[in-house]
C-alpha cells in the first residue's frame, strides 16, 4: 500500500504542477485587483455621491468585515464540501457581485455590494491548499511560495495601471468592470483544476484521490508507486474548537497576531 504523501513523493515535481501553480496564482491578481479597486475608487465615489470621511472608510471596513465573515463560513463548508467547489463559488460570487457595484445607485447600495465582493474574494483562501501540496516536497519549496506573492503584487499594479487609464476617461464604474474579467477568466480554467488528493482522502473517496494522483503522474510522465492507495478517512473536519485545543492554540494565536 501506499498514501497521498508518498505518491507525490514518487511523482515527484513536473509540468503539472507548473500549470497548477500558475492558475492558482492568478488567484492573488484577481483578489489583489477587487482588494485595491477601493483605494483608486474611493476618490471618485466621495466626489459623486458628496460622501463624508468616516463614509469614504467605511466601504473599505466592509469589505473586509464581508472577508471576515464568509472566510469562516467557506472555510466550513470547504472542510464539509470540497476546497473545489467553495473556490468556484466564490470566484462566481466575487465576480457576479463586483459587476452589479459598477451598476450601484447609490452609496447605501455601493457599500453593501462591496461587502458581498468582499465575501467572495474570501473563499479564494481555499486555493493555496493546492499550491502547498505541490510544492512541499520540491526542493525550491521558498521559492515558490515567494514567487507567489507577486501575483498579488501583479494584481495590484495592474488595478493601480488600469485605473490612471479608464478613471479620468471611461470613469470608474468601467473600471470595475473590467477588474472583474480576471475572475471571469479563472472561472473558465477551472475544469483543469481537480479536487484535492488529501482532501478526497479524508472523506474516504479513495477512487477519486487514485484517479487524481493517476492524472498528475500521466501530465508528468512519472510512475505511479506500487500498490493501493490506502489512508484512512478522518472523523472530524473542520471544527473550531481544534484551533483553540491545548495542541495548537499557541500557533493560532502567533497567526491571529501576524495577520
């Protein structure tokens, strides 16, 4: 028998995992794009609609208020459901509510949008799963987290790019129109992406973890390790009361205070 860990050891790193990375990159475009869309918007909305200091903030509070509030609910349903289709969702999510803001009547309207496309953007926290699982037995395993951040950088240069062009002629509703299109094009490439080997392992649908470690190895030209794939469901998934277990509560809490 074997398990997850040792098959991707036996595959070892290829052309898979290169396409996979890039695609779940792209993520931090998208999510740096409707991130920074606030700072470039803001300006112009406070002119529109006559809006005071603490109403101006209060758009990017809410946004990161939706971020913090659905990021726990997909982050549950990501460990009840599957890390792909709470990833699809809220690229959908994201993408749909961004483009209905650049349709917002009014400030009241603009804030709650945002809040929604904050909500959205939160569940794209499911994808690095993929990018860690691949890289993590490669040698170069720094560089690629390193090189991953400057999606996000990418993203945000681009919006910061995009909006000294379309602001000042098109005006800013087009702007987060077109801040949208990434997420669009992500939408369409996901039939490329497959469910997490460990997390379809952990459910115990053993056949689909074997059918994607089988794919990953034929895209790499590597042989599959000999004999069954053999690892045993977890459970529990998914509780809240694990990050403040004795075990892990000093690590949750040094994260907590990173972020």
């Amino acid at each position: 028998t074997f398990t997850v860990q040792e098959a991707v050891e036996t595959i070892g790193f290829g052309r898979f995992h290169i396409a996979l990375f890039l695609i779940m990159g792209s993520t931090g475009v998208a999510e740096a794009m409707e991130i920074m869309l606030i700072a470039v918007v803001s300006p112009l909305i406070r002119c529109e609609w006559q809006l005071q200091d603490w109403q101006v903030a209060l758009v990017t509070t809410m946004v990161f208020f939706g971020y913090m509030v659905f990021s726990i609910v997909l982050g549950f349903l990501a460990d009840r459901y599957g890390r792909w289709k709470i990833l699809l969702l809220s690229f959908l999510w994201a993408a749909y509510f961004s483009l209905l803001t650049s349709f917002a009547p009014s400030y009241i309207w603009f804030v709650f949008l945002r809040a929604m496309v904050g909500g959205g953007v939160s569940g794209h926290a499911q994808g690095p799963e993929w990018n860690k699982q691949i890289v993590a037995m490669c040698s170069c395993f720094n560089l690629f987290l390193s090189l991953g951040k400057v999606f996000w950088l990418a993203g945000s240069l681009l919006i910061i790019g995009l909006a000294s062009v379309v602001n000042p002629t098109i005006g800013w509703r087009w702007l987060i129109r077109i801040a949208s299109i990434p997420s669009i094009l992500l939408i369409l490439v996901f039939k490329f992406i497959p469910e997490s080997a460990r997390y379809n392992v952990s459910t115990g649908n053993v056949a689909a973890a074997l059918a994607t470690l089988q794919m990953i190895a034929k895209m790499n030209g590597a042989a599959m390790p000999e004999g069954v794939l053999k690892e045993p469901a977890k459970g529990r998934r998914g509780r809240f009361k694990d990050l403040i277990h004795p075990k892990y509560l000093r690590t949750t809490l040094q994260i907590w205070i990173i972020w």
